[in-house]
C-alpha cells in the first residue's frame, strides 16, 4: 500500500536535524558518559506540588473525558496570564488548551493555510516548523536571519517573499538562538503582516525567559489582534515538557474553529493534567522565575568563560535556555565541529546546520546540566576550538 505524499514528505527529502543527538543518545546506550547539551530539556524535574495536585486530580476522578477546548478554569487562567503580560483584552473564549506547544502550532497552520498555500518561517528556526507546515499541506518557504544581524530577522527581507503566502512564524525568545527579537524588529514584521493580509503565527513557549530587554508580545501591536495566533505552553516556564500542555490564543473566531478541529483530533487535553496546569499557573510569577533562574546564572558562566578566548563567541544571548555558538573560526562546519566534540570529549551539542541554513557554522548548546558539569564542559568546547583554531 502506498502512504500519503504528506507523511512520506514530512522531512522534505532531508535531514531531520538529530543526527548528533542520536548519535550521543546511542552512545550512552553502549554505556559511554556523555555531558549531554544537545535539547532543551530542564535538569530539574516537575515540581513535586504541580504532581501532587495531578495525583489528587486523578485520583478525585478528574480522569474521563475533557471540555475539547479546555476547562474554564484553566482557560480563564492562561486569558488573565495574558491579558496582565500583554495589556490585550483576552477572555477564556480567546483560548484553546492543546496537548503542548507542538500540537499548538500545528492547529494553528491548519486555520491559516489552505493546501498549497506559502508559510513564511524564520531560519534559523526549531527544527520541526518546516515539517509541521508541510503536515498540513503548506508549502514552507523560510527567510533568512543573518548572523551579522545577531538574527535578528529583518522586516525587507519578509516582505521580499511575502507577496501570495499566508502565514508567517516567529519564535522570540528564540530557539535555537537565543536572541529576543526587539520592539523595532517586531513591529516591522507587524507591518509586513499588515501589508501583506498575513497570519502571524507566534511561538512565545520561552517568554518566561528573557535575560536581557523586554519580551513583546506582538498580538499586542496596533492592528494585530485580529491576525495573530499566539503558541503557549507549560513545557519551558513551568518545567512541565512531558504532560503536554499548551494553548492557542487568538480571535474568538478562530478559536471556536480550532475548537472543531480539535474534536476531530485531540479530543482534548486531560482533566488531571489541565488542574496541574492550573496549580501551576497559580504560584505566579515567582514560581517562574525560579524555574528559569538556572539558565540566567548558566549564562553568565558562560559569558565569563567565553570572554577568556577568541576561537569561540555568543550570539547575543537575551533569552531561552540556550546559547548559539559562532565556531567558523576553526574553518569547520557546524556538524564537524559537532561530531568530532562528540567522538574526542564525550560532549553533545546541536550542529547549527540543524536549524536551518543561516547558523551554518554555528553550534547550539543547551544550558541544561549543573552549573559545575556545564562550566567543563564549555571550557572544554573553547579549548577545543582554540586547538582547531590555530
């Protein structure tokens, strides 16, 4: 039997950008020690009170089937999250709970992009935006961030390609970059957006950490609204990656067909997971910033290693937990640099060529083990550029 064109074609014929993670994740499988820096995964787990509180959901029953878009309770929580962060009207019946920001950013091409349609995306970028555009029959067509612009994506270059497309996606605080993109940057993609009829599809799963600047929502900008898909989550701000619990924010209209659409996927998201969330969400910002506190301090360890030497330097790095790494200095690709890291010192890190074109000749490294292991270990990194270097 033959399978469909649009699964057969997910990966564009390519690469799906892993292939040093899966060479790190079966070496430790052999049983060799690797300083695993590759994916953005806490070091801490879910807070014991956030599992607690799932445990007595579950056990108080809150097992069967849920609300498709979302208990009320939750809803209205993630409305008044938004609504005190972005000064922008948002009630329960702007929002959609989804199983993690993932899911979310799938539904939300479905309601922008008919089959054919162009989906904009910015490169470098997460390594599954240009499958899930193509999941939904789009045609994904990615626009170039510079290095020279520390990535930061420049509004000419979107407006360039944007005659005809549909949609366009933006993740500030970056991943894979760290960069968050200015309240200048934002509001020429605003107007592209205006100009140009587009969906702007905004991946905000990092707004809880942002080191330096202001993070701007840009559902907030004049004339914007109506035209933005907001993608949330419980992963990234609450260390909560494997229950699976994201959201759409965006016009109720929207909403309400996202809703369909969830019924005929999803089903939801589950009731004891959703009151988790919602605990979650009720320790405020503090709870927050605790959970991101390690990365801002990982950071600065960094920044402070980094200054001692000249093969290697940051992309600015004002948000997420990551650091982009400029490694062009040793005259080898990302992925070389990536590989032959792996196999001489045990240490695991993305080949920027796994995000796209742009990083090409950078690496990504995830600030996502003990300070003490991480500071090693991105001495070690420097070290070994230094030697490729000269």
């Amino acid at each position: 039997m033959q399978l469909s064109s649009r699964i057969t074609d997910l990966l564009g014929g390519g690469s799906d950008g892993w292939g040093v993670f899966l060479k790190a994740r079966r070496m430790i499988g052999d049983g060799v020690s690797v300083t695993e820096l590759t994916i953005g995964e806490h070091d801490i787990r879910t807070a014991a009170p956030i599992l607690q509180e799932m445990h007595r959901a579950a056990i108080a029953g809150h097992t069967g089937y849920a609300a498709v878009p979302g208990t009320d309770s939750l809803r209205d929580a993630v409305a008044a999250r938004v609504r005190e962060r972005t000064g922008v009207s948002t009630t329960r019946d702007n929002v959609l709970i989804t199983p993690g920001g993932q899911a979310a950013l799938f539904a939300a091409h479905v309601a922008a992009c008919d089959p054919g349609d162009t989906a904009l995306y910015i490169d470098p970028y997460y390594a599954t935006y240009p499958g899930t555009i193509r999941g939904v029959s789009a045609v994904p067509q990615r626009v170039p961030a510079r290095a020279e612009d520390a990535f930061q994506p420049r509004p000419e270059n979107i407006a360039a390609v944007a005659a005809g497309a549909k949609s366009l996606l933006i993740n500030s605080p970056n991943n894979p970059t760290g960069v968050v993109y200015s309240r200048a940057t934002l509001e020429g993609i605003a107007r592209v957006c205006i100009d140009h009829d587009l969906w702007l599809i905004s991946d905000e799963v990092y707004d809880t950490q942002v080191w330096t600047g202001e993070h701007v929502s840009p559902r907030a900008l004049p004339d914007m609204a109506h035209r933005t898909l907001v993608v949330g989550s419980m992963s990234k701000s609450h260390a909560m990656t494997g229950s699976r619990c994201g959201w759409i924010v965006g016009p109720v209209e929207a909403i309400e067909h996202l809703t369909n659409l969830a019924t005929h996927t999803t089903y939801g998201v589950p009731v004891y997971i959703q009151d988790a969330a919602l605990f979650a969400l009720s320790q405020g910002p503090e709870f927050e910033a605790e959970i991101a506190a390690p990365f801002a301090r990982r950071r600065q360890l960094a920044r402070g290693i980094l200054a001692g030497q000249n093969a290697v330097s940051l992309v600015p790095a004002d948000g997420a937990m990551y650091l982009m790494l400029d490694i062009r200095s040793t005259g080898m690709t990302g992925e070389e640099f990536a590989n032959a890291l792996l196999d001489q010192h045990h240490i695991a890190v993305m080949p920027g060529e796994s995000f796209g074109d742009a990083a090409a000749g950078h690496i990504r490294v995830a600030m996502t083990i003990e300070d003490g292991e991480f500071g090693n270990a991105v001495s070690t990194l420097c070290k070994f550029a230094e030697e490729r270097a000269a």
